[in-house]
C-alpha cells in the first residue's frame, strides 16, 4: 500500500499584484534619477523617460488588478453588493464598483470612504487607457514632472502616478485592517481578515526596499493619475 500526502495551496493575487506595483514603481524612481542603461537606438534622457513609463504604466494597472482581485474573494465568498446603496455615476468603470463593494463588506465611513470611489474610478480609467490606447497626433511638447518637455503619453504613467496607485491601494489595505480590528467585516472577508496585518506588513518592505516615496492619505487623494 503506498501513502499519498495531499497539500492545498493558495496564492492570494491581490497580494501578488500589489507587490509587482511596487517593485515596478522602484524601477521608475531609479529612471527617473537617471539609472538607466540606454540601448543603441536611443539617447540617455529618452531612455530614462521611456523606462519610467513602461514601469509606471505597469504599476499602475497592478494596483487595479490588486483590487479586482481583491473583491473577487469576497464575491466568492458569498457577498452580494447593494446597488440600492449608491448612486452609478455617468462614465463608472470597475473601479467605481470595487470601491462600492469595500465599502459595504468592510463597512467604510468617513471621509475615505466617500472618496475612494472617484479615486478608484480615476485609477480603473487609467488603466483602460493604457490597454485600450488611442494613438493622437498632438502639437507640441508637455512638462514632464522631471522638468522635461516631452510627448504627451510620456507624461501620463509617470513615477508620482505609480506611487499615488500604490498610496492608494495601501491606504485601502489599511482601512480594511481598521474595520476588522473593530469586528466590522461582512463574513466574506473571513479568509483576507486573516491575512491583511501580514499583507500589509509585506507590502511596506518591498516599498521600504524599492526607496518608494513616504505619504499619507492627502497626498494620496490630492495627486492625480495623469492626463493626456
């Protein structure tokens, strides 16, 4: 007779993409400060701007897959949202509803609460830029936060979008954790309950490691995204 042991597994994907925006948001702070190795076809400068892009452009779109992810756990687990609760806004992307459904399973108040779901839906429509991208001659050049003139899409994934993604998906990480510390979280939440303390202390290391700018919730909700 032979004896099998069987072993259950779960990767947490709201984790995992948390942590691959703030790794890619370290790689834009060092292009931004100029560590960047030009390839042959391009000058230095250029080089550090198009490899702040590229990385914020992904840190940016994982800190939504973050929340996507996120949610999901709790529409498995059995959560409902009550759309009699809000009000849809005209031009509403997924993060609108994301942001609806961590309010009701975690029972979010306060000011946080009442703009999380602008700021997520900023967030999700810059996302679906960066996929579903529009290609348009524009005159002129635009000042890049480096000081820099530049082409106007090279203006838009910037290393202070990156940062103020993951400021804001930290900051809703840690709201989470306030509301299970007070036994405030619908039963769907269980099985993250469990795991935010130790998220979130995962998630400062990486940004602690990556040099990641340091900021509280006004920077986070007073900077924007970008805009092309």
């Amino acid at each position: 007779m032979v004896e099998t042991l069987s072993v259950s597994t779960k990767v947490h994907l709201w984790w995992t993409w948390l942590s691959i925006a703030a790794r890619h948001a370290g790689v834009a702070r060092r292009a931004r400060s100029g560590a960047v190795t030009p390839c042959s076809f391009e000058a230095a400068e250029s080089a550090g701007l198009s490899a702040e892009f590229e990385s914020s452009l992904v840190a940016t779109a994982a800190v939504t897959f973050a929340m996507e992810a996120l949610v999901i756990e709790f529409k498995t687990g059995g959560h409902v949202l009550d759309k009699s609760l809000f009000t849809e806004p005209t031009k509403a992307t997924r993060g609108f509803y994301v942001a609806q459904r961590l309010i009701q399973v975690f029972g979010l108040t306060g000011n946080f609460a009442d703009r999380l779901p602008e700021r997520l839906n900023s967030l999700f429509a810059l996302r679906n830029r960066s996929v579903h991208f529009e290609s348009k001659i524009r005159v002129g050049t635009r000042r890049h936060p480096s000081g820099t003139k530049t082409a106007a899409e090279l203006t838009v994934f910037t290393l202070e979008a990156a940062e103020s993604s993951i400021g804001l998906g930290r900051a809703v990480l840690l709201h989470c954790q306030e509301a299970v510390d007070l036994g405030r979280h619908h039963p769907s939440a269980t099985s993250v309950a469990r795991e935010l303390t130790g998220a979130i202390t995962m998630l400062d290391e990486v940004i602690a490691a990556e040099s990641i700018a340091d900021w509280d919730e006004t920077y986070v909700f007073a900077n924007g995204f970008g805009d092309a």
